[in-house]
C-alpha cells in the first residue's frame, strides 16, 4: 500500500475475528483501532472536529484550538491541527498517562494539566476559561459536539458492515468515555440491523449503571454524567467491568493472541463474553479495541 501522507492511513482499520473460544460459540469480531497513525479510535474525531470547525467558519488560519481530553482525542485533535498549522492547547487531568501526553507534545500541542481529583468536568471547565482569555480560540468540545458521534456512524460502522458482509450481527459492545463510539456506532450497524443489541461498556465507578462514582485505573471510557448522545438512542443495556477483570483481559490477550490492546479493549473483551452468555449459539458480536497498552506500559498494565 503506496500512501502520500499520514492522514491517509487514518481509518480503515483492520477487524479481527477473535481466534478464541467463546460462550455458546459466539463469534467475536474487535476493530483494531489502535492500528490509526495515532494509535486509537480518536484520530478519526480529531480530523472530523477540526474540519466541522474550519466548514462552519469557527477557526480560521489564526485560531488556536482548546479540547479538554483524556488524551486520545488530544493526540488525534493534535495531528489533525498540524495539518491545518493550527495551534493547539490540550487540558487533561494530570493522572492521565505519561505516554499520551508525551505523544500530544511531540505532536507540537502544549499540555495543561488540571488536577486528577477535578476529573474531566474540571479540564472542561479550565479549557473554557483559557479559550475565554485567548479570544481568537475554538474549543470543540467532543462531550457536546454532535461531529463526534457523526464520525463514527460515517465510517466506522460501514467499515465493520463491509468487512462483515452478508453476516448478521447480533451484538454490539462498546466502551463509552465521551460517548461518541458507541452512539455513532450502533446507529450504523442498527440500520442494517434492526434487531441488533446494543451494550455500552463502562468500568466500575462509572454511573451508567447507577453505581457510586469512584477513581478506576481503566482509562480511557467511564463516565461522570450521561452523555447527550445517548438521548433517543435505543440500546439494551450497559455493563460495569472491574479494573480486575479488564487488566485481566489485557495481559490474556498479549499471551495468547499476541495482541497489545489497552485496559478499555480488555473492558470491551470481558463484557463480550459476558453477553455471548446470552446469545444463539454461533452468533456474531462487534465489539471495537480502541487503542494499544504501549500508552500505558509507565503504568505497569502487564503487571498484577
Ligand atoms: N477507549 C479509549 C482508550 C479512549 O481514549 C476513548 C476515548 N476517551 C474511549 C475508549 C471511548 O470513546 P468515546 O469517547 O467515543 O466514548
């Protein structure tokens, strides 16, 4: 594959049908997003968020561009920016991993750190007062922006109904942070699929399942209000995976597929057995692994 830029090799990432034994025999089919120039699923929101902004007229040549982030929309929102030789501050709660934002700076963004304990409520709140002070700023808040869930029903879920071609698909899993994943993606895949179910996967300590809020070393989805894309959305359940059971998950999948995925696929791949329990037996479930423990490795992820 001769490509001219790296922008080219955002998106059209490879989907795995999971070499493992499964509940009932379920097939388990993972996009490897990680497999982006980034390393996740967020380039794919970076371009599209910066390009809304460029169509609607909210950033010209000169506009810096503020997102509060968790990191992976950072990366992406920073090489998109680069592009466009845009500017670019990224607010992110100081735990976030060292690898991300290390990523984020090589890419020429400056990092602001907000404190952990403030959550992401807090880097959205510190990344509105920047862009306040600036003027000239655009911060397109992927929590709100409707670009976000927009994406990934415009290409990741044509990608996975491609790739699957005439084969049903029963289930849909999907990890929310911002929510965008998921919604966009199961609105594709239930218009082909009516039927189909959909489960949002979230780490204990988020509150989708109405759980008490607590700190989770699973990065990268959990939630601490709901997100408005899930309004009108129609899915079938949501389940909570332990820290426990994701790292679990993760160092199982290095040993025996030789695969690197981060601790929210780990989460992705115990709540998709979990719902193979409850389909016919050779069904086909989607589920997506957002992005490579290589970020994570200054956090011991392979270690228990
Ligand atoms: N996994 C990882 C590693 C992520 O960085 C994100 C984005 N924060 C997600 C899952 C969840 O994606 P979304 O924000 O679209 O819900």
């Amino acid at each position: 594959m001769l490509v001219e830029n790296t922008y080219d090799l955002i998106g059209h990432t490879p989907l795995m049908h999971l070499p493992m034994k499964t509940p009932n025999d379920v097939n388990i089919y993972a996009k490897l997003e990680m497999f982006n120039p980034g390393g996740s699923i967020k380039d794919r929101l970076g371009m599209a968020l910066i390009q809304r902004g460029i169509a609607e007229g909210k950033v010209t040549v000169t506009t810096t561009i503020i997102e509060p982030t968790a990191g992976n929309t950072g990366i992406g929102v920073a090489l998109a920016a680069l592009k466009y030789h845009l500017p670019v501050k990224l607010v992110v709660p100081a735990k976030f991993s060292y690898e991300k934002q290390t990523l984020m700076r090589a890419l020429g963004a400056e990092v602001v750190n907000t404190p952990s304990e403030e959550g992401i409520k807090g880097a959205i709140a510190k990344a509105k007062e920047l862009a306040a002070e600036i003027g000239d700023a655009y911060v397109p808040l992927q929590f709100q922006n409707q670009a976000n869930p927009d994406v990934y029903q415009r290409t990741l879920g044509p990608e996975i109904l491609a790739d699957l071609a005439n084969k049903p698909i029963a289930a849909f899993v999907a990890g929310a942070g911002s929510g965008g994943t998921f919604a966009g993606i199961q609105k594709s895949l239930q218009d082909a699929y009516p039927e189909l179910k959909g489960y949002i996967v979230e780490p204990a300590g988020s509150i989708l399942n109405g759980g008490p809020a607590h700190s989770h070393r699973t990065e990268g989805i959990g939630v601490e209000f709901i997100p408005p894309f899930f309004k009108d959305l129609d899915y079938t359940g949501v389940k909570t995976i332990s820290d426990d059971d994701a790292f679990y998950y993760v160092r199982w999948v290095a040993k025996n597929l030789g695969l690197f995925i981060g601790s929210s696929s780990g989460a992705a791949l115990a709540a998709s057995l979990e719902v193979a329990k409850e389909l016919p037996h050779g069904a086909n479930l989607v589920t997506v692994f957002p992005d490579s423990s290589e970020r994570y490795l200054s956090e011991h992820i392979y270690e228990e």
